[in-house]
C-alpha cells in the first residue's frame, strides 16, 4: 500500500496558523506625503487610534502567540509621538519589528540608535531611482529625503536596511539602477507590486506595468532577483514558467493579516474593505481571538475553488492571483488576475462593462492646494525635511489624539530647523 505523500510547508500555511508569521501593523493614518498610491489612503490623523496602552496590550498578545515580528507601517509611523517607545516595547517583549518610512526623522541620532539593535529593521520607500520619477508619485523633495536617510543608515553603519520599491510603469525600466542605489548604501532591494488599493485605485490605470513590462519583470527577477525581497508580491507572474522565490500563495488571513489605525483586523493590508474585516483587537477576545475564532480567516483557511481558472494550465503556479488586485479591479475573487499574464484579466476586465468596482471602506486623504492655488483631493504635495529632533531627547510634546496634522507638537525653529516650506 501505498502511504500518501507528506504534507509540504506551503500546504501547511495554506490551511492557516495558529498565529500569523508576521503581520502589518499600521499605527497612523497621519503622514506628511500624499503618495498617490498609496494603499492606506492616508494624510489625516484619525482621532480613535489606538492608545499606547492599547498598543501595548497587542504586543503582549502578539509575544504570547509567539509571533515573529510585525511590519509597522502608515501613514508614516514615526510621526506618532509614542513610535520609538512601542518600537522598544515590542524588542523588549520579543517581538521583532521592521517598520516602514518615507525617512522624514531617519536623522543621524535615529540611524546610530536603529544600527545599535539586532531586533529592529527599516524600509526606506523611494519609487523612482531618480527624483524625476519618485516625485511624481511621492511628492516634491521626497526623493532627497529617502536618500539622506540611506545615508544616514550606511553612515551608522546599519548594513542590510531595506530599500523598498513599488514598481510602476514608470520605473519598471529602473531595476538595475535601484539594485545599484540599494548596493551603493549597503541596503537590500525589496520589491513589491502596485495593487490598486486605496488611492492606488486612482491611479492604477495609469502607473500599473504593461504586459511587455510585467515580463521583463519576471525576467529581471529570475535573472537578477536571487537576493531581491519581493514578498510574494509577483507569485502571479510565475506562470510565465519558473516558479519565483517564496510561498507563491496568497497568505490572506492564513500566515498575514493588517491591524490598521483604529484596531480593525483585515485579512489583508491591501483590502481594507469591509469584505475582509474580521473584527477589532478592542473586541471581547482581542486580536487572538480575532485570529483564531474569526469566521472570515476560517473560510479564507479551506481549499479554494480554481473557479474560472479552472480550465487553465497555469493555476497551480499563479493560484490565480491576488485578491485585493482582483477585488479593487471589480473582478471575482474565483476569477483571474487583473494582471494575469495568459491574457485573462483583460478580457474578464472588458466583460465587467461599466460596472464600478468596490471603494476602500476608509480614506484619510488630506485636502492639498494645487500650484493653481485651486483645492483639489489627494495627490502629491511638496515636502521641505530638515534634520527631525533626536529621539533621545524629548524634544516633541505628546501629540493630542484628536490632532489630525501629522507633524502635530513639531517646533522646526525649537529644533533649529527652517519652517515648514521655507527654501532650501
């Protein structure tokens, strides 16, 4: 008889944890930028964000579960005035963090103290190799930000931070140069993929690669890739033919899931929706029982259907893509890929017809003044950093809860900075 073949890792995963691997943890809505993709839709400070206290309690349920780190996120995290604080609390309660920035207060003080710690890593996000083309996206003077706080890193001596890009039709012809950027700072390259979440559904028509881009991609990536993050990012390109590194599966409420702002748990940190909330750390049960007992993680946890990629011989390598792009895009979850490189999205995108796809459930954008002096909605808006006060000196005041500025308690002439937009 014939004993049946053991389960493999992926197998395992697929069928859900009893804990996340990691998870996304978004601790502010605030940010000083207006990225226009950005998938949070953020800008405004919301006033029900968690307490420090709240925070705490979730970082000592993330260490009983055992938990290896959390991905803090935004807005930009560190302009919560309790950041570096939960950052110590979480290292100290075994916890591991990687927390994610546009380098605003990477200042020279912050790097030598990040160098210092095996328990902390940084992503420094920059989507254009040159300025040209991050500030389209990111916001004038961004560019220069993310690099000075490379420096700052590489001064500190801070090897392997991250260098973390969203490929976009724009920058998709940059690859090498932003490997060569990440080697120049002593960083490592991460990838990941445009998804049309957020205020990236604005603009995804716009900035998501082509089909010719989508294989150069994947040829870059099995050609070049070997020590390139993507995150699971493009498993959808695997069906191109050579499986790329990682799980190649979407982790969705299986091993991933995002604790946003307010405390909601989404399965995903790019389908903030209200189809893929399962529940409120601040609920009876807290975020383990959200976890563990949530009835949308156990469905997502069962076999899925091949659905309208049944009929496919690629479906085992692409397992049909990601959700939040197929969700945000109008298309069934059980269907193909926006983005399926067989060709199937475009056409289950033009049998959509006129029909709207589904808005995020939350949009903290802030209101911009335009060069015209016209108000308009979301988009990029041009940033003027100097060197942010040292977080060893309590040089910042506690930011109200209900202060939706992002730079709320920030003195820049306290600091002996310019103000806020002057010249540089």
């Amino acid at each position: 008889m014939t004993s049946a073949a053991p389960a493999r890792l992926v197998d395992h995963f697929a069928r859900g944890l009893a804990a996340p691997i990691c998870l996304t943890w978004e601790l502010t809505y605030a940010c000083n930028l207006a990225c226009r993709h950005c998938l949070s839709s953020s800008g405004r400070r919301d006033p029900r964000e968690l307490t420090t206290a709240e925070c705490r309690a979730v970082i000592d349920e993330l260490e009983r579960m055992q938990v290896f780190y959390v991905n803090i996120g935004g807005g930009e995290p560190t302009v919560r005035a309790d950041f570096w604080e939960l950052v110590d609390y979480a290292t100290a309660h075994h916890v591991g963090v990687k927390f994610s920035t546009n380098g605003v207060r990477i200042t020279p003080e912050v790097a030598t103290r990040l160098a210092a710690s095996d328990y902390v890593d940084v992503q420094i996000s920059l989507d254009g190799a040159t300025a040209e083309i991050n500030d389209a996206v990111r916001g004038a003077g961004s560019y220069d930000t993310a690099v000075r706080a490379m420096a700052n890193l590489a001064e500190a001596g801070f090897r392997g931070f991250k260098l973390s890009v969203v490929v976009t039709r724009a920058n998709v012809g940059q690859l090498d140069a932003f490997a060569a950027l990440a080697d120049r700072y002593g960083a490592q390259l991460r990838l990941t993929r445009l998804r049309p979440s957020g205020r990236g559904a604005d603009v995804w028509d716009e900035l998501h690669p082509t089909a010719a881009q989508q294989r150069e991609l994947y040829d870059w990536l099995v050609a070049a890739g070997e020590n390139v993050l993507t995150g699971d990012s493009f498993f959808h390109l695997s069906a191109y033919g050579q499986a790329l590194p990682g799980l190649n599966l979407c982790g969705a409420g299986r091993v991933v899931c995002l604790i946003d702002p307010v405390g909601d748990v989404y399965a995903c940190p790019f389908a903030i929706h209200d189809e893929f909330l399962a529940g409120n750390v601040r609920d009876a049960g807290g975020f383990t029982g959200v976890w563990r007992t949530s009835e949308l993680f156990a469905a997502l946890r069962e076999p899925q259907s091949a659905g309208a990629c049944a009929s496919c011989g690629h479906f085992d390598a692409c397992q049909g893509g990601c959700m939040a792009a197929k969700f945000f895009t109008g298309l069934p979850l059980d269907g193909p890929d926006p983005e399926c490189v067989v060709g199937h999205g475009v056409d289950a995108l033009l049998a959509r017809g006129d029909t709207a796809p589904p808005k995020p459930s939350v949009d903290h954008s802030r209101t911009v003044v335009r060069a015209a002096g016209r108000r308009g909605g979301s988009g990029p808006v041009p940033v003027t950093i100097g060197r942010a006060p040292s977080v060893l000196s309590p040089a910042l005041p506690p930011v109200s809860a209900c202060q939706e500025d992002p730079l709320a308690g920030f003195d820049p002439a306290a600091a002996g900075l310019p103000a806020a937009g002057a010249a540089r």
